[in-house]
C-alpha cells in the first residue's frame, strides 16, 4: 500500500525551507545523517546569494556529521548558527573566523534544551529513515542522536527514506525520551542491554510534508592507522585496568566501558580486547566505531549500548550481513539516554576519552588548539567523564614533532577541571592522581606522562611556583604557549624571561 505522504525530490523538499529558519537534522557522526536533502538547501543557499538575496539557517544535529551536511551547507554559507558539536575542517574556519555562530555543548543536554524551547522554535526535522508507516512510525537508520526529539518537536518534517539501509533494522533502537521536570521518573536501565522505551519514533501524520526517497551510504572516513605510540597508550589503559581489577577496585566481572572517538580509542579496545585477563565486558557508549565489531563477534564484548554506528563501508557490510547476529548484541539509543549522568553513575562506567592537552593540576583541555582555536567540541566526554567509576583520558605526550607538549602548566582551556579527571595516560606511563594533592598531582603527571624531553622544564617551572595550595604561576603559566608562538616550539624555554 502506498504511504499517504508526497513524495519528493531533494530539490522540492529544500524549497520548503526557508532563509532564518532552525532545522533538527539527523546524524551522529556522519552515522544516519541527512544526506540529499542537506546537499539541496545548499544549491538553493547558493542560488538565493547569486540572486542578492540572504539565505542561511540554523543547523542543530546529534553530534558531527558528513561532507553532505556540515560540509556542505559550510561551503555554501548556508549556516548561520551550529550545536552541539562539528568536525567539518571548512565549518571549523567559519566558527573560528567568527562567521558562524557555534555553541559547545554537553551532548547529553542538547534534547533537554532543545524540549524546554532555549534555542528557539524547531521548524523542520529533516531525518533520514529505514522504513515509516502510514501512522508515522519511523525507523531510524544507523544512528539516533537527538532525531526522536527533532520529530516530537519540530512544526514539520521531511524524511529521507534510505533504501541502502533496510527495514529490518526495526527492533536495533531503544527509543525512550524522559519528561522534563518535575515530572521526571527515574530511567529504568539498570544493565547496557536494558530497554526502556519503544522500537521506532512515533509522530503524528500531519507534520509529515513530504519524503524524499534516497539510496546512500553512510559517510565514515574511517581514521588513522594505529601505530607505535597509540598502541602503547592502549596497552597501558589496559594494564592500568587489569591492575585496578586485580587490586579489587575495578569487581571480577568487570564494568562497562565508554570508549571516545578516533584511532587510540580504536587502539584501547584493541588492547583490551587482546588482554585475556580481561574477562569479556559490555559497553555502554556513545559511539561503536569499526574495532567493536570484532570484539563482538569474537565474544570478547557481550554487548554494546550506543547512540550511533559509525562503521566504514566494508564494516557496515559485514554489520548487515550478520544483522540477526547483532541484533541480540548492540541497541541504538538517544544520546539523552546513550549518555546520560543518571545511567552514568548507576552502572558504574569506565570511560575513556582524549585530550589535546593535560596541564599540572589534571586539568584536561579536549576542544580549543592554543586556548583559541575550537577543534570539533566537548562532545559527550563531559557526560560521562564527570559521573564515571573510574575517568580516564589519554593523549601523545607531544604533538608537532615535538614541538608541543601536550602536558603544560595550565591548560589554554580548561573543559575537564582536575575535580573530575581521575587517570592521565600517555604512551609514557600512567599518572593514578586519585587521592592525591595538587603538588602530588603535578609530580605525578611529568614523572609518569611527560615526554622526557620536556620533564626537566616541567619540574623547572615547579620549582619557581613557591607558595599556594595549587602550584601555578599566573605570569609563566602560559609561557610554553607564547614561548611556541613566538619560536613555533615549546622547548628549550627560559623561565625567567617570561616573568
């Protein structure tokens, strides 16, 4: 029977949009982002500016998305305000150039804001889908981000139906959105597998205006290839782990695991997932990336809690391939629930995220290059950073050929202060800095993480911090940094002359 919605091209679908509006896209990472659509508002952005006439909007999605979306709706000058989180290399230019309007935000905070009417009215959801019934059942695709709460809440909503993504799928999603205060309930996940919500999003029929039938892959670039300094910070997150169980800290049958983005996090799992001292753990995450698919294949992961599939083509074929297989192993959740503080704290979960710096304190800075420069955003680490049993970050000890310390004195900028960053870890050593006093931090953090390059300068600027609780210097504090703009490296400074 066909669906009593109109059926549209990409082109049609866009020219409902207009110049000022807010869109709710789906997509986290580029897992089940809006793809054809997005790439129409961008040609009719470009025509409208050929024509002298303004057009830009405001994009809210999960998280990142693809070249499709965020890029090209960047290429065209089509955004004119961004949240909660990008990796797009051109939209990055825009936000730090000051052209486009980006607001970093908590990822788990995003659906919540977006319900109590902060960012202002949601006019279109523009989703991408696996199959929709005549009611207005939608299925989502690879990923489910904050899409249910753009469909409750947005005045109309145009779907992509994906057929490169089947409908069988229907059954992967835990689709469970929390009333807002004071009426909220507890959520009833107690274990990663779990399920406290509904198959598919629910919307009514009216707000529909339209679907645009697409057959697209998903956009994952994939990362970087592990090599010797990411597998050596994996296989210290998992010696410190083993460590932490044999100890009696971390129980027996261990505990679920929150995993970040990119290629050590890819090494981490590796490395956990080789340690036979390991027992076989569950995940509950924000995002399974390709080096979850094995572990879960091999049993080394029971089962994997996530906001999103971010798979390469060639894992995504395997993925489907043994869809039956998954589906007992791995449930796609709302990021409001994939990383909320509440399911956080209760299960115990060990998270594991990356820093572009660490400073002395065991402040962490995971978003802004020199203090000025956004990267991609604070994602999800801070959902979980702040409420996990145990909180862990890893980065390189040196960046630029050396030519940057990731440890300094005091981070640029400060996203994880020291009240919530348990374990540092590069591919030097491991810095526990639970239970330990500012000064004990610091000496920690450059005996265990520093590149030796840079522990004798460290320990130096120590020596020239005399008095206070926390030993900081607000005149050399950020020496290292100026000291790099200046010589374009941090080493071989002179204390002295940047008092």
């Amino acid at each position: 029977m066909p669906l009593p919605f109109p059926i549209l091209t990409p082109e049609e679908a866009a020219a409902l949009i207009q110049n000022g509006q807010t869109i709710g896209f789906s997509g986290f990472t580029p897992a089940g982002a809006a793809k054809a659509i997005p790439k129409a508002i961008a040609a009719q952005a470009i025509a409208e500016h050929e024509a002298g006439r303004p057009f830009q909007i405001g994009v809210l999605t999960g998280a990142s998305t693809g070249p499709s979306l965020d890029g090209a709706l960047a290429a065209a000058e089509a955004i004119s305000f961004r949240t909660p989180y990008q990796s797009d290399p051109l939209l990055r230019a825009q936000i730090n150039s000051g052209q486009v309007r980006f607001v970093d935000m908590h990822l788990s905070q995003l659906p919540q804001i977006v319900r109590y009417g902060f960012l202002g009215p949601i006019h279109f959801a523009v989703v991408e889908a696996a199959d929709i019934t005549a009611g207005g059942g939608i299925v989502l695709t690879t990923s489910v981000g904050a899409s249910n709460t753009y469909l409750n809440c947005a005045q109309k909503i145009l779907i992509e139906l994906n057929r490169r993504h089947p409908p069988t799928l229907l059954g992967m999603h835990d689709i469970f959105e929390p009333k807002d205060p004071p009426t909220r309930d507890a959520i009833p996940i107690y274990t990663p597998s779990d399920r406290g919500g509904a198959a598919m999003v629910v919307v009514d029929p009216r707000k529909i205006a339209g679907i645009v039938e697409t057959n697209l892959d998903d956009e994952a670039g994939g990362f970087d290839s592990s090599n010797t300094v990411t597998e050596k910070i994996g296989q210290n997150v998992a010696e410190f782990l083993v460590r932490e169980m044999h100890s009696g800290r971390i129980p027996r049958q261990f505990l679920p695991l929150q995993s970040g983005v990119g290629n050590i996090a890819n090494a981490v799992l590796a490395a956990l997932g080789e340690r036979r001292e390991v027992p076989a753990f569950e995940m509950y995450t924000e995002v399974l990336q390709d080096s979850a698919i094995p572990l879960l294949k091999s049993g080394r992961c029971t089962f994997a809690s996530t906001s999103a599939l971010t798979l390469s083509p060639a894992m995504m074929k395997e993925f489907y391939t043994d869809l039956d297989y998954f589906r007992s192993r791995i449930l796609l959740r709302p990021q409001e629930i994939s990383n909320h503080p509440e399911i956080v704290r209760r299960l115990g979960i060990i998270s594991m995220n990356t820093a572009i710096e660490v400073d002395l304190g065991g402040n962490v800075n995971s978003t802004h290059v020199m203090g000025r420069q956004m990267m991609n955003g604070i994602g999800g680490s801070g959902d979980f950073t702040r409420n996990a049993y145990v909180s862990i970050f890893s980065c390189p000890s040196v960046a630029k050929g050396g030519k940057i310390s990731a440890i300094v004195p005091l981070c640029s900028h400060i996203d994880h202060n020291e009240h919530s960053v348990q374990i540092v870890i590069t591919e030097n050593g491991v810095a526990d800095l639970r239970g330990k006093d500012p000064k004990e931090r610091a000496d920690l953090i450059i005996d265990k993480c520093a590149h030796p390059e840079y522990r004798d300068q460290l320990r130096t600027y120590l020596r020239l911090v005399k008095d206070g609780h926390v030993p900081q210097s607000l005149s050399l504090a950020f020496a290292m940094h100026r000291h790099y703009l200046t010589n374009n490296d941090m080493r071989n400074i002179e204390w002295e002359s940047w008092r």
